[in-house]
C-alpha cells in the first residue's frame, strides 16, 4: 500500500503456445473443410479467410489438386493462385485438372496473400491464355517432341518434353516450342529434318511465343534405304547398308514387329535419322529373305591356288576381315584377288599353294572384288605330294568324332568342320581319307583334317588269309560289361591245332556270320584269321558253328539268389555254378530256390556259368525215395553248404546221425533240396531232425526234410531300410539285430512296429550276427511305455472291463472295412 502512486500497474498479455497453435490449426482451411457438411459446399465462411473482393471476375485453368485445396493459372496474367474446395461452386467429383473456370481474386487475412474464390466452372471453349496470328510459317524440326506424362495430378509441361522448330523471318532465325498436342494430325509423328507448317501464338501472361498447328509438308527422313542385320545385342543391333560400306546403328524400339522374330542376317529396310551428330535407324521393317543383294557374283568358276591362308579363321575379330590371299591367270598377267572367312565353302583347313576353285564377288558399293564359293581341287594332293592316311570313323560326339586309323595303332581325333563335302552326314564305320598334323593348341597330339568320304569297303583295317580253320570255342564273347580295361576278357577265344601245336585266338560277337546261331562253349567252329595292319595282333573273323557240344545240357536245383545273380546246384549235389539273371528264360521273380532247372555250361570269363536256363517240373531232376522204415532221425551238423561257408573247398554239408559228436557215427550229405525250409541258415554244431532218401539213378542216401532244432526268438522291427532292416534284439552290447528281407518267410510286408519270430545265426566270414527265418506274428503292439502306463493306471475297486470280441479293422485288399456297412434295426 505504501508503494501504490495512484496508476494501475502495467498488464502483460502474454499468449500460451498452445493457444496459438490451436489458433492457427483452426484457421487452416485444410481443416476448417473437414467441418463443411457434405450437402453444405460452401458452408466456409468468407469473413473468417478473406477481405473483400475487387469484384473483378477473372478466367484461369485449374493446375493442380489435393485432398481440399488447389490452384489456378490465371489466363490473362501471369499468377498461380491458391483456392479453397469450399470456393468451389460445383460438383467436386467431376473437377479435374485442366478445367476451365472463373474466379474473383481476394486476400487471405491471415496471411496476407491472393487467393481465389468464388470459382466457378465455365466452358473451356470460352477460355484463351494466347492470341494466335493466322498467318502460315515454313520451318523445320530440329527437336522432336515427347508426349507429356501426368504426376501426382499435375501435367508436366517442361522443357524435356517440347520439341523445337526453325525458321527464318526478316533474315534472322528463330527456334519456337511446340508439344505434340500442337501437331494437328496426331497420328503424325514428326522427326528431325521435317518440313512443315505452323502458325505463331503468343501467350497472353508472359508474351512468350510457341509454335501451333503444325502441318508435315515433307519428311527427308521417309526416304527407306536397305541392308542386312549383321549384329544383335541385348537391346539394340546394327545394320550393314546397302548403300554404303558402312553399319548403321538401331535400336529395338525402332523395329516394327515383335523383335523376337528378327534374327541375324535378316534382309530390313529403314529409314535414317541423325540423332547428336550420329546417324541411327528408325522405322526398321523386315524383307523378304533375297531382297537386299550387296554384290555381284560371277558365273564362271576359276582356278587358282592360295597365295596366303588365313592366320586364324574361327577368330572373329580379325584386324583384316579379307586377310586371305588368292592368285590366278588372266590374258592381262596374273591377279591377286582377296577372300575372308565366310568365301570358303566349309570351314577345312586352307594351305598355302593348295589348288582351289572359286568365283569373283563384286560389291555394288565400292566395286571391291574378292573370291567367294572357294572350293579344294581333288589334284591338289598329287600336285604337293601330301602324305594322305585311310581309316574307319570308330566314334562320333557331337561337334567331333574320332577315326581308327589303317596304319597307326591310334584313335584319331577330328572336328565336323575338316569334312571337304560339309553336306556329308558322317556315320560310324564310314570309310574316310584324311591328312594327319600336329594340333596347333596341344603341341603332344595329332589331328585329322581335310576328310574326304570314300566308297564303303575301300578301306579294311585287316589283312585276310584265305585259309580256313577249325576249332573248339574255349569260352564265349561277354554279353555283359566287365569292370577289366582288357579287350580280351570281354572277346570269346578259340583254340585250334596248327602244325601240331595248339594255339589260342580271339574273336568277338561282331565276327561271327550267324548271330542267331552263336557258337556256344564246346562247340566246333569254323573260321578265318585276320591280321590287323597297325599292330599284326592275329584274331578270328567268319566264324560259323560246324557240330553243337550236345553233351552240354546240364540240370540242376536253384541254391541262392542275389540282386541280380544266383548259383546253381548241379545234378550230382557237388558243385555249384553261376548264372546272371538275363540268362533265365522266363520271369525272375517266380524263381524260387530249390526250383529244378536246365542250362548249358559257358565260359565267358575265368569260370564256367550257366546259360539258357529253363525251368522244369518238380520231381525231373534226380528224384530220390525216402527210408521210411528208418524213420526221423535226430543229428547235428557236421560240415554247412559252401553257401553259409564260402571258405571251403566242399560244397555239400555232412549230417551225422546222433546229437552227439562221434567220429564212427553215420553220416548223409546234403544239399539246398535236403532243406526242409529252403531258407534255413544251418550252421556247423546246429541240431536237427531229418530223413534219409536214395537217389533212383544210383541209390546213394542222402539226407531230405532236414529241420533245425532251434529256439525261435520273438521282439519287435524297429526299422526297415529298402531290403534290409533292424530288430529290437541285442546279441552284441548296444547293437540292434540285422536282417535282410529276403529271410522273411512268404514275402510278408515287414514295417516298424510287426512282432517277428526269427533264428539268430552267426556269419562264419565275419563272426557278425543276423537273423533268419522270420515269421511275422502280428501286425503290431502297444509300445511298452503305454503298457506300463495302463498298468500303473489299473484300479482294483473300480469295475472291470473284458474285451470279448477284439475290434476288426479294414482288409489289406480293398480301401474300406471287410462287411459293407449295415443299419441296425430295432428288434420287434
């Protein structure tokens, strides 16, 4: 109170930032159009925006819109200004860039700045921003225009996209703008170098000058010239002229078709533009394949010889593309006559002084003459004394072959493009004429070139002897590869008797004349001997069966089958032979052991094996009678088969009678027929039960019905891997039980999770263990840990619940269940 001097105390006003960023959101007119009803348009009020208009109604062509605002260039003055959607007195769906409107200027109050309101939209043929002078120009195109592109609502108008047109008026020259639009036949395109008419406009706002409405009077660029594609990029190609000796550039945009289908050496015809002091192609069109021609050949053939050969023909970018050199006789002297690498007819090897035969190619352009159509004379060998080899084309790769030569112990490597006739199709065993070099890219090998086809039978790699021999067959050509890189293991031999000591040769299957009628082991033949040129190894040619070894029908039983071979026990019950699948007559797999069959013996390798096997009735081969009066006999296994015991020299197995071992007790063979289960695995020790039988022919006993006295196992497959597979069984620590699907009784299916039955038997060779003789018990069983868990989940005071019917599941045969589906009905 002491202080107060009788004045009020200076007030402050000071504005909160957030109410003047509330001030200044609510007065954007971007917002305050969020608030307009949508039947309301121009609900905006002007007081709020605007001071009052001059009253002056002006025309303009909307630029530009957004989302609620947009711009007007004004048609009589240069000004671009800002509106509001809610000045629009209209329907705002059908506004559009480009529109034709009118407007009254005003001033924002907030800002300060022009703005138009009040816009209406008027007819756009009442509009104009440029006066047009009626009066015809003649100029040229210098630029060519580009169509306009729209962006984010707005027509781009710039420089880039305007062409340019000159002309001359009062002596001086003047460059004017034009668009496409002002081009009055749109289908039109004009290009640099086009005459043409127009008329000047000037622009109301800037006075700037353009042209429009222009008119093609004539195009120097329609004048078509021709040519031939000579090279294709990726997107782009030139053109070799027909006019000139010189290439032409276009680009793929410029081809008049689907570019796909032009491809080098196409005949074209196009038109020339020149594009930053480079001349292009345009318009590129395609002819028809003849049209463009670029020289003049002559009809008559000359001879000549070769003065220079090319240095590297496959080697496209030669400094000099007629780098050969031709010389031939004329009245007026001798003339030198240039040729490149497409004049030659083939592409074989050219040499310096070879005699060929060409005609003259004159170029309508510059009148160049070169050689063409260049051909090798057959007389150029006699004249050079070049040293020609013969041969046999033994094989053929694609782009390349090779050649067994008549007088080298070599296979001649050769290129297609060494052939002198390049429309001769070159099969194996052609006979060929060839000249040898050093390969000029391996100093270490040598090549054939210049090859020329002869008559077939002209060349022979063997010299005949005329007399004829007789022999026996030691063993037969293979029918099957061999892993052996020797030819002789896979060629049948022959021996004979010459001049009392006897000789071994060679044949193969190609050699004998009768292939139906093959010779087979033991057979006499007929043949000649045939010494080969390059090496003098002797071998049998002609070879013909003269008396069949009929004492080579041999019988026997089926003792193992493998993947793809097995062996055979012979009649005797001694010996075992082998013999490929492909040598049964008949399906394999209704093959099973102990099956009696008939084949012959052959030797096609070191050891003899069984060939034309065919299978035959039961009880055909030695058939025995069973001694029924001593009745069934218990034993032990003295001796296995060769089967289970590789390592011995004996093929039958011994069974002595008694379970104890006794050295003076009896003992029977027997072999893979004594089994009672065929696929039985008796080892040395096992006990057995079994019958003794005699065979007719001779009345030796055997044993028959041999039965292993062994403890089956049962345990779960824990899994299966194609032919093989593991059981829940461990003989050895930590390793599940092997077994392989052929020990699997019937053929049944084997999965994991089957109850098997099995023998567990030790391999002799290996001391590993497997099982056999498996017998599927039943589909599948609960695994022990639910097994358990029903156990521990069992209550005594809780009802107990039988199963007195297991439940039946589908069949294996059909998709559903076993009885079709019947609905109960109610008893009456």
């Amino acid at each position: 109170m002491d202080n107060y001097n009788g004045r009020s105390p200076t007030v402050r006003k000071v504005n909160s930032p957030q109410v003047k960023k509330l001030s200044t959101q609510s007065s954007d007119p971007a917002i305050m159009s969020f608030h307009q009803g949508p039947n309301n348009v121009n609900s905006y009020s002007l007081q709020t925006t605007s001071t009052t208009s001059n009253g002056v109604r002006e025309t303009g062509l909307i630029d530009k819109l957004q989302h609620s605002y947009g711009f007007i260039n004004c048609c009589d003055r240069e000004a671009r200004l800002f509106f509001h959607f809610s000045e629009y007195n209209g329907n705002l769906d059908t506004m559009k860039t480009g529109d034709a409107v009118e407007f009254q200027m005003s001033y924002d109050r907030r800002t300060g700045k022009p703005i138009a309101i009040a816009v209406v939209k008027v007819d756009q043929s009442m509009i104009t921003t440029e006066t047009v002078n009626g009066e015809k120009c003649n100029g040229i195109i210098v630029q060519e225009a580009k169509p306009t592109k729209a962006k984010n609502g707005t027509v781009q108008n710039g420089q880039d996209t305007m062409g340019r047109v000159t002309y001359e008026h009062s002596g001086e020259c003047f460059f004017l703008p034009y668009t496409v639009d002002d081009i009055c036949d749109g289908l039109i395109k004009l290009k640099a170098g086009d005459h043409v008419h127009f008329t000047i406009a000037t622009d109301k706002r800037t006075g700037q000058v353009r042209a429009r409405q222009l008119d093609l009077v004539e195009s120097p660029t329609n004048k078509k010239q021709q040519g031939v594609v000579c090279s294709m990029k990726e997107s782009f190609g030139f053109i070799e002229r027909s006019d000139v000796v010189r290439e032409i550039f276009f680009h793929y945009s410029e081809f008049n078709g689907n570019i796909n289908d032009l491809i080098l050496g196409d005949d074209v015809d196009f038109c020339v533009q020149n594009r930053n002091g480079k001349e292009v192609a345009i318009e590129v069109s395609r002819l028809p394949e003849g049209t463009v021609i670029f020289e003049d050949v002559s009809v008559n053939r000359i001879k000549g010889k070769v003065l220079k050969e090319l240095k590297n023909p496959n080697n496209r970018r030669l400094s000099d593309p007629l780098g050969g050199r031709l010389i031939y006789e004329t009245p007026k002297g001798t003339m030198e006559v240039p040729y490149g690498d497409k004049d030659q007819v083939g592409e074989y090897t050219l040499m310096q002084g070879d005699c060929v035969e060409f005609n003259v190619a004159t170029d309508r352009r510059d009148k160049l003459q070169r050689a063409t159509n260049i051909s090798l004379l057959e007389e150029t060998f006699q004249k050079v004394g070049e040293q020609r080899e013969t041969g046999l084309v033994a094989s053929l790769k694609e782009g390349y072959g090779f050649i067994q030569c008549v007088d080298r112990d070599v296979r001649m490597f050769f290129h297609y493009s060494e052939l002198l006739d390049p429309t001769h199709v070159i099969k194996v065993q052609d006979d060929m004429e060839f000249t040898v070099i050093q390969d000029p890219s391996s100093p270490n090998r040598h090549i054939a070139i210049r090859i020329k086809p002869l008559i077939k039978g002209s060349v022979s790699l063997l010299t005949i002897h005329p007399q004829k021999y007789i022999g026996t067959v030691e063993k037969e050509p293979s029918t099957h590869k061999t892993q052996s890189k020797s030819k002789d293991s896979e060629n049948g031999s022959i021996v004979y008797d010459y001049d009392g000591a006897i000789q071994k040769i060679y044949y193969s299957s190609k050699d004998v004349l009768d292939a139906k009628n093959s010779p087979r082991y033991g057979d006499k033949v007929e043949f000649s001997i045939a010494e080969q040129k390059r090496n003098g190894v002797k071998v049998a040619i002609d070879v013909r069966v003269v008396l069949r070894n009929i004492t080579g029908r041999c019988q026997g039983f089926i003792a193992t089958l493998k993947d793809n071979y097995g062996f055979i026990e012979n009649a005797e019950h001694d010996k075992e032979v082998f013999f490929h699948y492909s040598s049964y007559d008949g399906d394999i797999v209704e093959l099973e052991l102990g099956d009696e069959v008939e084949y012959v013996l052959a030797r096609k390798s070191s050891k003899l094996s069984a060939e034309n096997i065919y299978k035959l009735n039961k009880g055909t081969v030695a058939p025995v009678d069973i001694q029924r009066e001593l009745g069934q006999l218990q034993g032990r296994i003295i001796r296995p088969m060769r089967i289970v015991n590789p390592d011995q020299d004996e093929y039958s197995g011994l069974v002595q009678v008694g379970e104890e071992l006794n050295d003076e007790a009896v003992c029977y063979p027997y072999g893979i027929t004594s089994l009672a289960d065929k696929r039985d695995f008796l080892q040395k020790g096992d006990l057995v039960k079994f019958q003794v039988a005699a065979v007719k022919d001779c009345g030796k006993l055997r044993a028959v019905n041999i039965a292993a006295s062994r403890k089956y196992i049962r345990a779960t497959v824990d899994s299966v891997k194609g032919q093989f597979g593991f059981i829940n069984y461990e003989v050895e620590d930590g390793k599940k039980l092997f077994f392989h699907m052929t020990e699997v009784h019937d053929g049944a299916g084997i999965t994991p999770g089957n109850e098997v039955e099995f023998v567990v038997v030790q391999n002799q060779r290996n001391g590993k263990y497997s099982a056999c003789s498996l017998r599927k018990i039943t589909e599948s069983r609960r695994p022990e840990r639910l097994i358990s868990r029903l156990k521990s989940m069992s209550d005594e005071s809780a009802p107990r619940i039988v199963v007195i019917r297991q439940p039946k599941g589908p069949d294996d045969t059909s998709k559903g269940f076993c009885l079709p589906r019947q609905i109960w009905k109610a008893p009456t």
